[in-house]
C-alpha cells in the first residue's frame, strides 16, 4: 500500500535534505502531480513539494470535467480537441478508469435545419477525433439526435420552449482533487519523495549561474531546508511569476489570473438523466449531474486578488442562477443551492518574458526556460495534464536524454485502476458482506476502485470506521480515516476541502460534520486535545469567512472578508 502520511511525509524531507534529484517539481497541481510521476516513472530521482495541500489551487476548484472542448472546433482548433480526446480515451480505460467517468449532456437545438445540420457535423467530427485518437476504438457512445419529446424525456426538466431537439453526445467528468492525489500516491510509488505544505522561498545557482536547487520553509515545523536538484520545474499555475521571480531572471511565462465559479444543488432538485452544454455570451455552462448533487457553472472574469483563496461573489452566484435558469422549467434559487466554489484559471498570455529563452508552445499550454536549469509550464487544462507533465520533463531533460528515458505514462494505470473492472464485478460480495447497499458500493468504486477492498478491511479492524457520518451519511468514517492515514490529509480542512468534500456539497460547507470528522481524524493522526480543538475552530472560522465573502457584491469585498480566517499554518 503506497501511502501519503505524516511518516511518509517526514522521510521524504529528510531525503530532500540529504539527496540530490534529477527533477524537483514546485507544485502539487494537477500538472506537478503529473510531472512528478512522469518523471518518477521514466527512472529519474524525483522530488514534488507544494505550498498548500495537494491541489489546493485551482485543481480541486474547476468544472470536474474531463472533456476534448467541443466549443473549440468552432475555432477550428482540430489538433488541439484531438489531443484532449486521446487523453479523455486514455483516462477512461486505462489511467483512471475508476475516477473519470463518462457522461452524457445535451446540446439544445433552437433551429429545425441548419442549427441540427451544422451542430451534428461539429459533434460528429468530435466523435471522430476521440474515435481515431483511441486507436479506432468507441470508449464513449457516439452522438444521438433527439427529437424535442426525446430530449424532454433524457431532461424533463427543460422549459418546452427551451429547444425543438437536442443533440445527445459523451465527455466525461472525474473528481479533480482525488485525479491530484492519486497521482501524487502513484508517483511516490515509483519512488518520487513528496513533501505538501512545504514553501519554496528563494532558487539556489551554483557559480556557473545555474539552478541547482531551492531554500524552502516546511511550513508545518517552521524549519527550512535546501533541496539539490539538476533540473527544477515550475508548476505553479497562476503562481508563475511569483515562483520565476525567486530565480532572478527576466525570462519566464507572463500568466493572469481568471476566475470561475460554481454551484452546487442536491441531485433530487434537477429532474434529468443526462447533463446540459450552453453557451453564453461570456463562457459555457455546463449543467452536470454526479451522483448526489449538480455541479453548475462556469464563469471567466479576471481576478485581481490574493491568489490562495478566491471566493464567488453575490453577483457571480447571480450570473450563474440566471443562465441555468434561462433553460429549467422551475427556476432555482438561492435557496436551492448547498454549495459554492471559485477556482483560478492560469491563462496564459501570448508572448514569454524574455523571447531570447528557447520555447515549446502549444495552442494550450507552453514550456519555457526561466533560467538555465529551470523552466517553467503554464496553461493548459486538466484534461491534457499527462501531455503536459512529458512536454515539461521532455523540455528540462533536453532532447537527447529525453529519447534515451522517454516518457511512459500514456498507458501506465494510476493506484486503483488496475484491477478496476475485477474490483466493480465483485461489488455485491463486498456491498454483502460489510452491509452496504449497491448505491454506496457505487460511491466507493469511484473513488477507490481497485483500493476499495482494502478501505472496506479497515473496517474489519475497527468497526465504528462500517458507520456512516451522522452529518452526512454519503460518506463513511472509514473515508475519513483513510484520507489520513493513506491520502495525506494533515489538517481538518484538508479532509473537508480536497478528499471528504463537504466543503463545496453540503450546505452548511461541513460545519455539522466537524466534531466527528476531527474525532476520527485525531484517532488517525495522534493529535491531543488541544490540537483538535485548534483544528475544529479553525475550520469554522474559513467557513464563516466563506460564507460571508458570496454575500458580497464584488471581489475586493469577498476576498477581504475571505481572509479575515487565517490560514491553519504558514
């Protein structure tokens, strides 16, 4: 069983004080999850260390949407939906098949000729990238038309006056923040070290002028270390500059900030079987149904803030109740709502910094040298995170050792996927055997696959881990325990927030769930009183603040009444 804990976590620094790396990855992102385990898996002596939790940036915040991006074809963006659609058909069969997902949605049409006749050759051309990029092969149902009664009967609740028909065609949706945690376990399983909640505070060169290393601060002792490596690369997201500054150099990506938010609503609220894809004047919405509950969103405005903790604001949360309401037949309201959440887009600007330093560029995400023996990537989505992760490791390796130590990931199965299906085909044995019904097995499979029967024998040794929390019962106290003792959970807010996300769906953002919650983590964790009343006020502090920043009307607003709950460390 690989594990992340506080065990882990404390040898993996002792390494990076007293080893050298090939490759040390600042960022725990999507894209450093998959640099780190890129470069793990190619055999290269690898360190990852990250400000936060794991993927407490803008990977446990976006749409939880792994999908090619059918609105870019209609840029003519062929390469770059084909890319995506081979990386969508990888995850779903091989990578992650446990935690992606296939989903379907509806495209509603307006007009009875040319709206269907132009939209089925654009989602035909979709479904025939994903097809070609799978070897020829359907890892999701190609596209249906509906009538106007057949897509009322896949949404029954649309306004009739919504569309004359629908197109019905497949992405797939995958919980952002597990995607990062997995790959982070997966890449400590090929050896990488792993360090969250360690900060990088200034980039060491060696008399040459060359990056050898950085001084960072662990942010949970205070203590600092230097960590040696021959190559460094910046993960950073909309950290970017900040994280290129620290190296002294001109040279580096040029990166804004945008925002986009969400909402969440019980899955009983919304009457439909399939999702929904719109379009709006600013963005898409994407109307999407999980298990439990809707995800609703997205907006894209620029954000000027801190960049730790962005918030939705009043308006945001009226932006998006607008547009979803423009097709639902019962109009939400706020009242309706039992979650929210904002993440950051690192989009990337069109030029680098220093033009002089050598570049890989992609319509979506670029590659380029910051200073000899660092680089940097930014850009990009989630969906091509392992594209990505190469291109980086490619570009700091250099061309030559990058054809002797090429990249493996495209067909390598993360912790969970393999021996997913053997694993799903035994469901009704183990749901029988702990008392669990099909739905809750469903539940588990998807975030465990493989792994579950491993969580389930937990509860062999401790009983009590069987029960459901009293304050949401979706979960069990065994996924709980396990995020510490296994998913490197080291704070309350790191359960809540990024593994048992009652954060963003539940409506009071976990506060009934706190007592038992830090119960079991306290157990897990070895922590006394004193340290578990601390936890416990300091969640209930963020959920305060959170819920005090959407009742206001504009970012500045929201952000400071964000930040008047302090952070658990740092």
């Amino acid at each position: 069983m690989t594990a992340l804990t506080p065990a882990q976590r404390a040898t993996s620094l002792r390494a990076m004080e007293s080893q050298h790396f090939d490759v040390l990855v600042i960022g725990g992102g999507v894209t450093g999850a998959g640099i780190a385990l890129d470069a793990a898996s190619r055999g290269l002596r690898t360190a990852v260390v990250e400000a936060q939790d794991w993927a407490s940036g803008t990977s446990s915040r976006s749409s939880r949407l792994v999908h090619g991006g059918l609105r870019y074809l209609y840029n003519l963006d062929f390469k770059l939906v084909a890319e995506a659609l081979t990386e969508r058909g990888r995850l779903l069969t091989t990578i992650a098949p446990h935690l992606v997902e296939a989903q379907p949605f509806l495209w509603p049409l307006k007009q009875r000729v040319i709206e269907r006749a132009y939209s089925a050759v654009g989602v035909g051309l979709y479904d025939a990238l994903a097809v070609a990029g799978a070897g020829f092969r359907k890892t999701v149902p190609l596209q249906k038309h509906l009538s106007k009664d057949g897509a009322r009967g896949r949404f029954p609740d649309i306004k009739p006056d919504a569309l004359i028909g629908a197109i019905e065609f497949y992405d797939a949706r995958v919980d952002d923040a597990r995607l990062v945690v997995t790959l982070i376990r997966t890449a400590v399983k090929y050896g990488a070290e792993a360090a969250s909640r360690v900060k990088v505070t200034g980039v060491r060169k060696n008399d040459a002028g060359r990056v050898d290393g950085v001084e960072a601060v662990d942010l949970e002792s205070g203590d600092t270390l230097t960590i040696s490596a021959t190559r460094v690369i910046n993960a950073t997201g909309v950290w970017t500059e900040q994280t290129q500054k620290l190296a002294g150099s001109s040279g580096g990506l040029k990166v804004l900030a945008s925002k986009g938010i969400h909402i969440v609503l019980p899955r009983e609220r919304i009457k439909a079987s399939a999702g929904m894809f719109l379009r709006t004047e600013k963005s898409v919405l994407f109307i999407i149904p999980w298990q439990h509950y809707w995800v609703i969103g997205t907006t894209d405005t620029a954000w000027h803030e801190q960049l730790e903790h962005p918030v939705p604001t009043s308006a945001d949360i009226d932006y998006i109740l607008a547009h979803a309401n423009e097709v639902l037949a019962e109009p939400l309201t706020r009242d309706d709502i039992i979650g929210t959440y904002a993440g950051l887009r690192p989009l990337l600007q069109p030029a680098v910094l220093d033009e002089s330093k050598s570049t890989k560029v992609s319509r979506e995400h670029t590659v380029t040298e910051v200073a000899p023996g660092m680089v940097s990537i930014a850009g990009g989505k989630l969906t091509t995170y392992r594209v990505m992760a190469e291109d980086a490791v490619d570009f700091a390796l250099g061309s030559a050792e990058a054809k002797a130590k090429p990249s493996v990931t495209a067909d390598l199965p993360l912790l969970g996927a393999e021996g997913f299906a053997a694993a799903r085909n035994q469901a009704d044995r183990l749901g029988a055997r702990y008392g669990l019904d099909a739905d809750r097995m469903k539940h588990l499979l998807s975030r465990y696959g493989s792994e579950v029967e491993s969580l389930l024998a937990t509860i062999d040794a401790d009983p009590t881990l069987g029960r459901p929390l009293a304050a949401a019962p979706q979960f069990l106290r065994a996924e709980v325990a396990w995020a510490c003792t296994v998913e490197g959970a080291l704070h309350l807010e790191d359960i809540l927030v990024a593994r048992v996300r009652l954060n963003s769906e539940s409506r009071d953002r976990g506060g009934a769930a706190v007592d038992e919650v830090g119960e079991i983590a306290a157990e897990a964790l070895g922590w006394d009183t004193a340290r578990l009343e601390r936890e416990k006020a300091n969640y209930r502090a963020r959920i305060a603040a959170e819920i005090a920043a959407e009742e206001q009307p504009t970012d500045a607003a929201a952000s400071a009444e964000r930040m008047k709950a302090d952070d658990i460390v740092g």
